[in-house]
C-alpha cells in the first residue's frame, strides 16, 4: 500500500516582476519512492524543490508533507519541521569552511538533537570517506564535500532527501558514486526526490516528472 | 558543540578574524589616545600656563603706596580693599646710604628701560617664615607655586647692581605628609635662560640678567665679585637670563645667599604665587556690583569659589602685612584659554570614536555579508534565525573584546606619547579608559554587525543557496 508522503494541490509561485515558475502543479509523491524531476533549464525544477523543503513559500496551493499542511509554518516553524523531517543536498556542496567534514556532520546532529560523534563517524564511513572525516572542505575534491554533503543530509535518518543536481559540478566518476550511494539508499526504502538533466541519471530513479514552463508536462 | 563552531570559526580563519580585530584595535587606539589627551589636557595645560607665571603679586602694604616719577606713575594697580584696616605699619627699612638707588619694584613695570631714579623714603619686608602658611590656608590645594623674592643691591665692578633672591627650591611640608615642592625653577620655567639655573645647594652659582651680562661683558661661566653690605662672594655664572623685565639688568640667585650677603636675614620684599583660579562668572560680577544682592546660599557658593580675588584676598590673610594683587590679564586668559582647548581636544575625540565607529562597522558589515552563504546554509540545516545571530553576534563580540583590550592598552601608550609630546610631561594614569576599552569594543563591533546580520538572515535563503 502506497503512503503519500508529498502531495501539491494546485501549486502555484509567482516570483517578483510576473514570472509564473510553476502553474497548476498537481503531484503525489509516495513513501520509499525515488522521483526525478526533469525538464530544460528555467523550466521551474529548483522552484519546486524549494517548495518542497520550505526554503521558498508558494504563492497560491496547497502542500501537503507527511500529512501536514505547510502553508501554517512560520519561518522558525519550517527551519524545525525541515531539520526533523528533510535532508538537503545541493548542487554547490555548500559546507561550513572552517568546519572539518566530521564537524559539518555533528553541526546537523546538533540542530536537530544531540551530537553523537560515532554516529557521525559512521555516516562518513558508510559513503566511504572515513579517512577525511577532519579534512577541511577546502581540503576535500568536489566529489569528496558532496559525499560530506549527503553524509550531513543523511544523519538524521530524515523521512525525504531533497537532491538538486546533486552531480551537477562532478566528473563522472563522482557522478557515479554519489548515485550508487542514492541507489542503495532507494533501496533501503529511503524517498528520494532528485532535479537533473540527465536523462542517463533520470532512468535509474523510480518515476521522473517533466517540467516546461513551470507546468507538469509528463508522469513516466 | 556552538563553543566549538566559534572556537573552529575563529582559529580556523585567522586572518579574517585578525582583520577585524586589526580594525577595532586600530580605531579604538585611535580613540583611546585621544580621549586620555583630552583628559590631561585639563590638568596638563595647567602646568603649562602655569609656567607662563604666577597670577598673584603679593606685597607689604607700604610697597602699594603710590610712588610718581617724572611723567610715570607708579601707582600699583591695587584695589584699595586689599588694604584691609589692620593698622599696617610696615617697619620701615632705610635702605643704604646709596644715592642713586634704583627701585625694581615690585609691579611688572619694565623699569629697568625706564632706569627710573627714585629714592623710597621707605621699604619695608615681608616675613619669608610667613610663606610656608600658605599651604595651610583654605586655598591650600589652588596654591600651586610660591617664589618670596628679595630685590636689595650690591656692587659688582664698582657699580650698584639690583640683585634678586628667590626661592629656587624648596620643599615644604603640608599636612598629607607629602611635601610641597615649589621655587623658580618651576614657576619661571617660561624665563629663558641660556645656560641653566644656579644649582641647588651651592651658593657660588649665580643667574645673571642679559642686559648687565652685555654692560659687564660676563658670559657663561665667567665668575665675577659681588659685594654686599656683609661681605661679598665669587659667583659663578650658570646661565644668562632673559624675561624682558627688570629681572635682565640684575643678578639672581638663591634667596638664602642674597639675605645673607645684604644683613637681610628672613626678609623677603615681595612673593610670586601660582594659584589655580577660576574666572569671574556672573556670580562674581554680582558680587562685585553689590555685595549685599547675593542671597546666602549664593554667598556661600561664591565664597567657596576659587576667583582670582578670593585666593588673593585668602593669601592677604595668611601673610601679615601684605597685600595681594591679582594678575588679572594672566589668570582670565588661563581659564578660558583652557576651558576651550580641553572643549577642542574633546570634540576631537568624540569626532575621532564616531569616525572610527564607522569605519569599524563598514569592516564587520563587509565580513558579515561575505558569510551570507554561510548564513542560507545554517538555515537550511536547521538552525533558527535566533541560534544564527547569537552565534554571529558572539563571535563578533569576541573579536570586539579582544580588540578594544590591544586597543586600550596601545591607545594609552599612544596618549602616553602624546601627552609627553605635546606636554613634555608624564601622562596621567587613566585606568578607568583601559578597562573601558574591551567594552567600547565590544560595542562597536556589536552594533557594527547588528544590521548586516539581521540583513542577511532577511535575505532569500533558496536565492542564496541555489545561486539563482
Ligand atoms: N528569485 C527569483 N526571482 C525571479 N525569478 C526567478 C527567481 N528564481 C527563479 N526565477 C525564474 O523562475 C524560473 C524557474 O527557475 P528555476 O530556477 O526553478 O529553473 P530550473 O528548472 O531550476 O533551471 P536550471 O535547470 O537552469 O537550474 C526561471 O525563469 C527563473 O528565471
Ligand atoms: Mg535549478
């Protein structure tokens, strides 16, 4: 049985000077599932994941996330609501600088809860970079800060991880190790909402939607 | 863990951080220096008009009475109150059997251009014991230089010369236990003289007036025979003195000496005192219009009050058988004078803490706002925009604390400097702005990031991030 864990009832956002990046979107998201959100550049994909983790509001709609309406959060209420239930990965692996890649994991750990450096010991290690845990990320290749990234995304077992172009700025190689990584995650049930262009990476997801002019133009 | 990020934060960007700290450090040394010059000023300018002299005249009573030679009069600008109704008969002193006797009195008249020829019927002395009292009077702390001078004659190269004696050093004991140094050397700091003061001690030094040195043909160094109805001594010449007074056509040494070498044991013609005052207000110039309009609480005020005329009058008192003249251009010009430098000084200061301010707070913003990425993303992972400017705000207050205590402490070393440029003296200890400083910057580099922060965590955090 399939458990909605995002639903958009007619979504709309309006940016300032009259640009209408999404219109009309209507979208279930169900647990466990890895979605990918496709569709050429300007066409309304990062609006959408910002919508999605509440670092943007939409401008008329409704969205549903775990079963509750978002449009009552206040800020400071979203900050809480995303840190208890949302990983964010980005495509600039933003990182703290002066933070080593293990701080930048227990600084997560600490605005959610308690800091537990084995635990966040062990979400290095299991994408494979025990060995940099206190590399600064200035220190770090692109593909090592964006495991850091998923890594700090991950440690608070959250319900969704919100991904865009997660390898957008990676070689190859990284490309496929951070989808190996989102691949076992999938596998381990995790719901996975991806933005890329790649066709190549849209195919491994469960589901991909395409987005033109802010609208839904394809389910597959 | 939020003392570790801050510990990581600054140690880890040391060089951002030392900027910031670089730049409080700078503006508050800045404002510190200044503000301890403006505070010696008050203190400092004091001592400095201080050394333009003394600012009361006092005198035995005879002494005051007019005196007409030829077209001038000699007529001691005295207000006839000082001569209060004590029955003032000064003994009378004939004064040698010198027919051509020139009196240097005791007025501030350029006499020896003048070389007026006078013969006083009488002089009379003032009593040097008399002097040390005025350090025990009300006034006691305004008195800030006594020099009891003795003006008497003698013979130098067959000639009558007009020789001075003062008080070049002397310590007198007061009630707090700590002496009372005062004397020439200090009070007349603004004579110049080539070669230096008759040393301390030893009664065979002497400070000769430039114009005798230019009639005698005596320089620096030279001895030369002074006789005086005791006897007579060698002096050595230490220096050649030049005050544009009758002071130049005399010869000058120790108070001592001179009594000694005329028979004029403990007397002293007249004294030089160096008082703080403060300048006449319209409470004094009530006063002075009709005594009686002052009500009691203002007499009491006005009383209390250090004018020129109240020490004077107070001095009066202390020394039987004078009168005490205010100098009255000298010691108005020294309040105003000071009041509006100290003003000047200060405005500086403040111009220069609001200046530094500013340029403080541009640094801190301009780091703030290069952090706004850091901000979005503390957001997105979950911090409240409470914990982001504690946290920033922390951090800053910090480097602010840090900055204003190397502020402080080379802000007083730089108004050390100043002070001893400008003033040629020690600073006074301003303890009280050293520990202020930490404080001081600790609030401008608070206020100074206040805004950007706010700001940046009003900023559009998606926008931020996604680089839109
Ligand atoms: N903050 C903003 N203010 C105004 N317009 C914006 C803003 N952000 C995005 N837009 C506009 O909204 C539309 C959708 O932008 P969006 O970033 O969602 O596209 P995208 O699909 O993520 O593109 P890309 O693949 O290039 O990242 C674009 O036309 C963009 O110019
Ligand atoms: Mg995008």
């Amino acid at each position: 049985m399939k458990t909605p864990v995002v639903i958009l009832d007619q979504v709309d956002k309006y940016y300032p000077k009259g640009v209408h990046a999404l219109r009309e979107i209507n979208l279930q998201i169900d647990q466990g599932e890895w979605t990918a959100v496709m569709g050429p550049s300007g066409s309304g994909k990062t609006t959408l994941l910002n919508l999605l983790d509440g670092l943007d509001r939409p401008t008329s709609g409704r969205i549903e996330i775990l079963g509750v309406d978002t449009n009552r959060f206040g800020a400071d209420e979203w900050t809480v609501f995303r840190r208890e239930h949302i990983g964010l990965v980005f495509q600039q692996f933003y990182l703290i600088p002066y933070l080593t890649a293990l701080e930048n994991v227990m600084l997560a750990q600490y605005y959610h809860s308690m800091v537990d450096k084995k635990q966040a010991m062990r979400a290095l290690e299991r994408i494979g970079l025990s060995d940099r845990a206190r590399h600064l990320p200035s220190q770090l290749s692109g593909g090592e800060q964006q495991r850091a990234c998923i890594a700090r995304a991950l440690i608070n077992a959250p319900k969704i991880i919100l991904a865009d172009e997660p390898t957008g700025n990676l070689d190859e190689e990284n490309e496929k190790t951070v989808m190996d990584i989102f691949r076992e995650l999938d596998l381990e049930g995790q719901t996975i909402v991806m933005v890329t262009h790649n066709p190549e990476l849209g195919k491994l997801a469960d589901r991909r939607i395409y987005l033109e002019y802010g609208r839904v133009t394809a389910f597959h | 863990m939020f003392w570790r990020i801050l510990f990581d934060s600054i140690v880890r960007r040391k060089k951002r951080k030392g900027l910031a700290i670089l730049a409080v450090w700078i503006g508050i040394s800045l404002v510190v220096g200044l503000l301890m010059l403006s505070l010696d000023t008050g203190d400092k300018m004091n001592l400095e008009l201080r050394s333009f002299g003394a600012n009361i005249k006092v005198m035995p009573v005879s002494s005051s009475i007019p005196v007409t030679v030829g077209d001038y009069a000699l007529t001691p600008s005295m207000d006839s109150s000082y001569l209060t109704g004590r029955g003032a008969s000064p003994r009378p002193v004939i004064l040698s059997e010198a027919k051509d006797l020139r009196s240097f009195g005791p007025l501030g008249l350029r006499m020896s251009r003048l070389h007026p020829k006078i013969t006083p019927r009488r002089l009379s002395y003032l009593e040097e014991s008399d002097f040390p009292k005025l350090k025990e009077i009300f006034w006691r702390n305004n008195i800030m230089g006594i020099v009891p001078r003795l003006w008497t004659e003698g013979e130098v190269n067959g000639s009558t010369v007009p020789i001075l004696g003062l008080w070049l050093e002397r310590r007198i004991p007061t009630e707090t236990g700590e002496d009372f140094v005062t004397g020439a050397t200090q009070l007349y700091k603004h004579w110049s003289i080539r070669g230096s003061w008759p040393s301390r001690g030893d009664e065979r030094t002497c400070l000769m007036g430039v114009e005798l040195a230019r009639r005698f043909s005596v320089s620096l160094g030279d001895t030369l025979e002074v006789k005086g109805q005791r006897g007579s001594i060698r002096f050595q010449v230490s220096g050649i003195v030049s005050t544009g007074t009758q002071e130049d056509s005399s010869v000058i040494t120790s108070l001592d000496t001179v009594q000694r070498l005329t028979g004029l044991e403990g007397k002293v013609s007249e004294a030089d005192v160096s008082a703080l005052t403060t300048p006449e207000n319209k409470l004094a110039e009530k006063y002075r219009l009709s005594p009686q309009s002052l009500a009691p609480v203002e007499y009491e005020r006005w009383s209390c009050t250090p004018y020129p005329e109240n020490v004077a009058s107070g001095i009066q008192d202390a020394i039987p058988n004078s009168a005490a003249r205010v100098i009255r251009r000298v010691s108005e010009t020294q309040g105003a004078v000071l009041t509006r430098i100290k003003g000047l000084v200060f405005f500086l200061a403040i111009v220069t803490l609001i200046s530094c301010s500013l340029s403080i707070m541009g640094i801190l913003a301009s780091a703030v706002l290069e952090r706004r990425p850091e901000v979005a993303l503390l957001q997105a992972i979950g911090a409240e925009r409470s914990h982001v400017l504690t946290f920033f705000l922390v951090e800053v207050a910090l480097l602010g604390i840090v900055g204003g205590f190397l502020g402080g402490m080379t802000g007083s070393w730089i108004g050390q400097e100043l002070v001893q440029a400008i003033f040629a003296s020690k600073a006074n200890d301003h303890l009280a702005l050293v520990i202020l400083s930490p404080f001081l910057g600790l609030g401008v580099a608070s206020l100074g990031s206040l805004r950007p922060v706010l700001q940046a965590l009003g900023e559009d955090t998606a926008q931020v991030l996604h680089g839109n």
